[in-house]
C-alpha cells in the first residue's frame, strides 16, 4: 500500500490543480449492461472478468447472482461478499453490471477534511469543465470514516434488486486507510446507469471493500479523469433479452437516492 501511495503521490505531483480539470479526450468509459436490468432481477451475465480487465483497470460492479460488490482498482478486480470476505476475481467469472476505465488523471483536486458524501460531491463537482461527460475519481489515503455495504448471493427465480437491498450487509470502519473507486454519471444517463456519484472502497490491507454509504475525508487529493467516450456493451443471455423493460429509471434519480452497485 504504501508503494502505491508513493507512486500516486508522484504521479499527482506532475498534475495541475486546474480550477477546471481538463477533458480527457481520447479516453473511454466501458459498461456493460445497464442499471435498469439489475432493478429487474437480470444478475446474470456473459462478460467474464477476463474481458472487464481487457477494458479498463479502474471501476465498479458486481458478480454473477448479484454475489457482492466489485471494486477495480490498479487492474485488479476484488471481490466483496456478504460474508464478510474480500477476494480477488479470477478471469473465468462473470458480471451482470461493471463500469471500468483506463484510469489517466488530468488533474489532482484539493480534497477538505471533514467532507461528508454529499460535500466530497461538491468539492469534486466545482472543479469539472462540465457536469455533462463522465467523471472517473481516485483517492488514496486513511479516511476517518466508511459505512460501506454488501449484498449476499441470490438464489434463482432471482428478485427484484429492492427486494434484496434489505438483507444488506454494512460495515462501519474507523480511520481506515484505502482506495476511493469514485465514478460520476451525468443527470441524462437515464436507465442505463444512475446519474450522480457512485463510490466504492477498498482498504488498503484488502480486508474490507463494498459500496460507500456514507463517509468522513481527511485532508487528500483526487486524481481526476474526465471522460467524454461510452462504450455500452449489452448481454446476450436470455434473461436480458426478454426482461420487460420500460425505461422507468430514465427519469434519474441520483445515485444517492438509489440502490446501486
């Protein structure tokens, strides 16, 4: 871990704090399926990790049966089960939803301590060229706080994504260092994905990952990557083929406000 702090705080240290981060414009965001098939109970999917990594070394998911969270970081995917453990995916398993990038930050951004989610959000969101592309954001550090969940594995006929969310497994963690994986949709996403942020976590001794609920910064710096490419793959399983899909998450509600992964 502590190499890896080296090395980003070399990289970051060749950044420039912009008012405005640049615009990456060769860069690409990979998702595969979309938000609206995990609300209907799709959790299976055809594209193994192998192929994920192949996209992007950076990123957010989950597994196959909906068997916890999927946080990529440094081009390797962890996997974080309701159990409580944390392991890294091999290249055989499969994904029903992940978003991943080859993360190139364009900038390093001045991060307060004692933000909250909603005020990391703002500090982030005030130094964007545009709140219309998508936004990759890594931060590595001890954070005073992380209220992070899981969801444990699904059994077929497989429910509902709210019918699952109540059986959540959440862990609060105390000045726990560790990676913020932070992705940043724009408010036209509609059911494809959710618009707003989107965090992940992984700590550092890779005992603890899942998706951020809730969090405390310390003094840090985001390296940010703003992304103007979308490159949308979808399954071609018989469950997403024939699920009914009526667009009802095009209205886009904040990632905040709603149960993702």
């Amino acid at each position: 871990m502590l190499n890896r702090l080296v090395r980003c705080a070399v990289l970051l240290s060749l950044l420039v704090v912009l008012a405005g981060c640049p615009i990456d414009r060769g860069n690409t965001v990979t998702q595969y399926a979309t938000l609206e098939a995990l609300f209907k109970g799709v959790y299976d999917g055809d594209m193994s990790i192998g192929q994920l990594r192949a996209a992007g070394d950076f990123g957010l998911g989950t597994f196959n049966a909906l068997d916890g969270e999927m946080v990529v970081v440094d081009g390797r995917v962890y996997q974080a089960r309701s159990d409580g453990s944390v392991v890294e995916a091999s290249d055989d398993m499969l994904t029903p939803f992940a978003v991943v990038l080859p993360m190139r930050p364009q900038a390093g951004v001045a991060i307060a301590a004692g933000l909250d989610f909603a005020g990391l959000s703002a500090a982030i969101d005030a130094t964007l060229p545009s709140k219309n592309l998508i936004v990759a954001a890594r931060i590595d550090g001890v954070f005073p706080g992380v209220k992070i969940r899981t969801v444990p594995r699904q059994q077929k006929p497989y429910p509902p994504l709210p019918d699952v969310i109540p059986n959540q497994t959440v862990t609060e963690l105390a000045n726990v260092e560790g990676t913020l994986v932070i992705l940043r949709m724009p408010v036209y996403i509609g059911a494809l994905n959710s618009a707003g942020y989107h965090i992940h976590f992984l700590s550092g001794d890779h005992r603890y990952a899942g998706h951020v609920l809730a969090l405390q910064t310390g003094q840090h710096t985001a390296a940010v990557d703003v992304v103007p490419n979308m490159n949308i793959q979808l399954p071609v399983t018989g469950d997403f083929l024939t699920a009914p899909f009526n667009g009802e998450l095009a209205a886009g509600v904040e990632s905040d406000k709603i149960f993702i992964f």
